[in-house]
C-alpha cells in the first residue's frame, strides 16, 4: 500500500474523480450508522455542486491513485438552510463557523492516521478562510436500532481528543433514503464543534 492524501484544488482533477467519489460514498454511508441507500445519479449531481461551491475543500486517500478515502468542507454560510437554522436559531454567527461535510474511508485503510489527516487539512483550510470555528455533524441511531451491528465503531474519543464536543441541544435534521426504506425520512444530526 502507498497511501497519499492530500487536497484536490485544480477544477478538472476534482471532477473527474467524481465517479470514484460517488462510487466510496455510496459504498461507506450505505453501513453504519448512516445506512444511506444512495444512487449513482444523486452523488455525482451533489459532488458536482459540491466541487462548484466556493471555498469548498475536497481532500482524497489515494492507494496507488485509486481514491480510498474523502473528506469535505466549505464555509458554513453556504450550506443548506437546514444546517444553518439551527446554528443562528443559537446566536452564532454563520459567516465564522466552517462546515466539515463527510469524512469517508474503507474499512480496511481505518486506523492508519488518514482521519487525523483529513481533520488537518480541513483544519487548516478553516483557519485560512478565516473561520473562527469548525463544525461537523454526526448522526444519532438509537441504541435498540434494528440495524446496528453488535461492536459499532464509536468516533466519540476520536473526535473530542481532537477537540471536539457535541453541544447540547443542537441539532439538524436531514433527510435521506434508508436501506430498506421506500422513501426518504428525516434524521436528527448532532452538531460538534470547536474554536480554532
């Protein structure tokens, strides 16, 4: 294995690896605890917009130039109303706040340091944006969950000893087709964040 992570910038490189892009997310988000039945279609129109965004930031794992792993990020101002309504409904100030969008890796490339990767680089691109925090979103399953495996993989210490910590009584809610489901339904995401 040779694993290279780094930031896509130019605009042709980030679109053509939107098919490999499409191909990890629907792979990675259809298991725990997203269980996300995606399509093709849907994840190359969002990664294209996406990519089109500005200040958007798209870091790739490549093992051999296949892309294994992606993260995501772009200033919270741009987001959807559904991810910043919350965050004004408290007082904060949007246009400071940079938003980590998702953070996908095969299973097998876990464990390896590419997720501290990921936060560096998105990190940084914060800061030279100029936010003053950064934020992500985490999905909440109940425990009694149908689906959860047995030893589900918990990111919590991974995340606080990043510096992160959830914040109590602010969430999103998004919606999305489960696996098994024939239509979309809402879930709640939990916001996570940190001053720079």
């Amino acid at each position: 294995m040779t694993i290279r992570v780094r930031s896509l910038t130019d605009m042709q490189e980030r679109q053509a690896a939107i098919p490999a892009l499409s191909d990890l997310r629907i792979r990675v988000f259809r298991g725990w605890p997203y269980l996300y039945d995606g399509t093709a279609d849907y994840e190359a129109e969002y990664l294209a917009e996406f990519i089109d965004a500005p200040g958007a930031v798209l870091v790739v794992a490549t093992d051999d130039d296949v892309i294994v792993g992606a993260a995501t990020a772009s200033p919270m101002a741009g987001q959807k109303p559904e991810f910043q309504a919350p965050l004004r409904q408290r007082g904060l100030d949007v246009a400071r706040i940079f938003y980590f969008g998702e953070s996908v890796l095969l299973p097998q490339y876990q464990g390896q340091g590419i997720g501290h990767q990921f936060f560096d680089a998105r990190e940084a691109a914060a800061r030279a944006a100029g936010a003053a925090q950064t934020s992500f979103c985490a999905v909440v399953r109940p425990d009694d969950h149908p689906m959860r495996p047995d030893t589900p993989r918990d990111l919590t210490s991974f995340w606080r000893a990043r510096g992160y910590a959830p914040v109590e009584g602010l969430t999103a809610m998004l919606k999305w087709q489960d696996v098994g489901d024939a239509d979309e339904s809402p879930h709640q995401m939990q916001f996570w964040m940190r001053d720079l």
